[in-house]
C-alpha cells in the first residue's frame, strides 16, 4: 500500500514543543497512539509524518501545521506566563488545554486592546508592590469597586461571580470563562494597558471562581501576570502568598468577618460554613481568612481541604433546555469584552465578518447577543 505524501517537518522544532509542555516522545506516542519509535524518527528527521500525521500532531499542540515546518525552533515565546503552583505540585510547564485556551485569550486581548485604544480608553487600575500589605491594598481595590458589605450579603444564591465579574467588567477588565478541565489550572491572568484579564476554569463552581476571580486580580495589580495552579494555605512563593491574603481582604473584610464570627457558637467548623454561605465565598475561602485572622486553629483547613475536594468541583448540570449559543457566549466571554466588539462593530472599526469570528457566533446569533449584553436604561 503507498504511504501517503510525507511532510518534511523539523525535528528541533517539534523537540521545542515537547519541552514547552514538560511532555516526552512516549507521551506524545501514546496521545498519537503510534509507536514511541515514530516520534523518535520524527525528532531525528529519519522519518516523515505524512498529513493525516501532522494533522493530528498540530491539534495536540494546538498550533497550526506550517508551525512544524518552520527551519528552527521559536527563539521567544510571547505565551510564556508565570506557572505559579502550591507546595508539592510537580507542574513544570502549561498542559495543552491551558495552552489552546491561553492562545485564544491572547488572540482575543490583542482585538479588545486595539478597540479600547481607539477610543483612548485606558483602564485605570492601582498598581501595588507584592511587598506592600495585602490587607491595605485589598480595602483600597475594594473601595474602588464600591460594593459594600450590605450588597455582597444581600445577593442571591448563584449571583456572586456575576455581580463582581460585572463590576469589574465596568472599570475595563476582561473577565473569561473557558472549561479548562479539572487537570488544569484555577485561572490566569495577562496584563494590557487597554485590555487586562482574567481567565476562571468552570471545573470549579462559582464561590471558587469568585476567590480565584479577585487572586488573578492581585497578579494583575502586582505586574506579575501568572497562570496558578491549585490552593494551600501556605505558599512557598511570595507573590502568590500575597494574591491568596490580598483576594481574602477584598471579599473578607477582616473587621466584619471577625464581628460576625463572634457572634456564632464556638464551633468553627460550622463557623466556616455559615461565614461562607453568608458571604457567597468557597469554603477553602472561608477557612483561610478565620485562620490568618486568628479565629479558629490551623487544622481546620485540613478538614475543609478535604470536604472541598467535593465542594470546590464544578456542579453537575440537571436537566432542561440548556443555554442557546447567544448566552453561551455571553457567558464565556463576558459582557465587558461582548459590548467592546459590538461597540467597534458599529463604529466599523471591524467589519460584520470580523465581529462574527471573534465572538464566535453566526449571524442570527447577533441580535440575540446584542439583547443580552444591553445596558440598563436609566429610568426618567
């Protein structure tokens, strides 16, 4: 039988790219499901993949196939974030869903930066040293967003991660949703005069993405954009020690946490749970904050590290109708980044065509779209 036509990739090249994923050729073999021996002649260049190959390997890396074509190795990597992880994860380097869904963020930040540069709209946000207080900075962060403590406790059930991803949208934040799977990190964030960002895993369900929702923000505020990996209590690294204490600060005000805790019995496994169905905030949240508070003992978080194994994942979704692909996008991708593209859409900064790539949609998804992302009218 002929072999089909064989394209002379470069063996440095694709070695690059097993290195950037901390992958191996066995790996890669067993992904391709081809013998590690394959692999090994691709990297030697003694063999060539032929098309349906090279295909398959373009979609495991997420790169287009002329990537694999190219005569060396990239010598910069613009993608290259920061992998901040706890004490006793192994995580060496980004695993192909975080880089798809990095690569569509970018893509996505490098549009919303040139439409908000048109219209000079730069986003003004306090700018913190990671050796300044969390605490300081949280309350002035917090004071910006001007949400009071009546308002986060008056929300119902379910509201929270829209209500501060909407507040933070109105001072130019982008603010993605991506199903990044459970393997991979909680969130990442990329800095942009124009255009920051934040990027949440809807592994996790709402009162976690809250929390690693305002995190991302400290890495924004520190000029330390990072891609994070897990939870602890404690972190070996500094800066995200202090996104974990300056996250807490802004949801967790330590004086009315503190007034409200002593007002319950002296149980604190059961003060977590009622503090952070209060608060709308994940129960590790919660935990963390009573300890670096000094209101219940460092062992707690063992006990709720372990019922939030559970707690933390995703909630599995019932039955029913389902979100159309109007409200699926405008959950992914935010209202603020929705309203942006529409915005220069209409002010033929991009053409209709344009506008229906980005945003993912077909053309009688748009006014749906546009319904959906509407701001509310004053009243007369």
């Amino acid at each position: 039988m002929a072999r089909g036509q064989e394209i002379p990739i470069t063996g440095s090249v694709l070695q690059w790219a097993l290195d950037r994923r901390g992958e191996t050729p066995e790996s890669l073999a067993a992904e391709l499901d081809l013998p590690e021996q394959v692999i090994q002649d691709w990297l030697g260049e003694a063999v060539r993949p032929n098309k349906t190959q090279l295909a398959k390997l373009s979609g495991h890396f997420c790169r287009p196939s002329t990537f694999f074509l190219l005569p060396r190795p990239p010598n910069d990597d613009p993608l290259a974030l920061e992998l901040r992880r706890p004490p006793g994860s192994h995580r060496t380097a980004m695993n192909r869903h975080e880089d798809k869904f990095l690569r569509q963020a970018r893509r996505f930040q490098r549009i919303a930066s040139w439409l908000a540069e048109q219209n000079e709209s730069i986003v003004s946000l306090p700018h913190f040293d990671a050796r300044s207080s969390p605490e300081e900075a949280g309350e002035q962060f917090r004071a910006q967003l001007g949400i009071s403590m009546g308002d986060q406790m008056s929300w119902a059930p379910g509201r929270a991660l829209a209500n501060w991803r909407e507040r933070l949208e109105q001072l130019g934040l982008l603010v993605f949703e991506f199903s990044l799977g459970k393997e991979s990190c909680r969130g990442f964030s990329l800095a942009d005069r124009y255009a920051p960002l934040v990027a949440l895993n809807t592994h996790y369900n709402q009162s976690a993405r809250v929390y690693t929702l305002f995190h991302e923000c400290g890495h924004l505020l520190t000029s330390t954009e990072s891609l994070c990996v897990g939870l602890s209590l404690r972190y070996d690294d500094a800066v995200e020690q202090w996104c974990e204490e300056f996250a807490s600060a802004v949801l967790l005000p330590g004086q009315e946490v503190a007034r409200d805790y002593a007002q319950l019995p002296k149980d604190p496994l059961g003060a977590v749970k009622i503090l952070a169905s209060r608060y709308h905030v994940s129960l590790r949240a919660m935990a963390v904050r009573l300890i670096r508070l000094d209101l219940v003992p460092h062992s707690i978080y063992g006990q709720i590290d372990r019922m939030a194994v559970v707690g933390d994942a995703k909630e599995p979704s019932g039955g029913g109708k389902g979100l159309s692909r109007a409200e699926r996008r405008q959950k992914d991708l935010g209202n603020g980044f929705v309203r942006l593209l529409l915005d220069g859409l209409d002010a033929d900064h991009l053409d209709y065509h344009e506008a229906l790539d980005f945003l993912g949609i077909g053309g009688d998804d748009l006014e749906a779209l546009r319904s959906l992302t509407e701001l509310p009218t004053a009243e007369s």
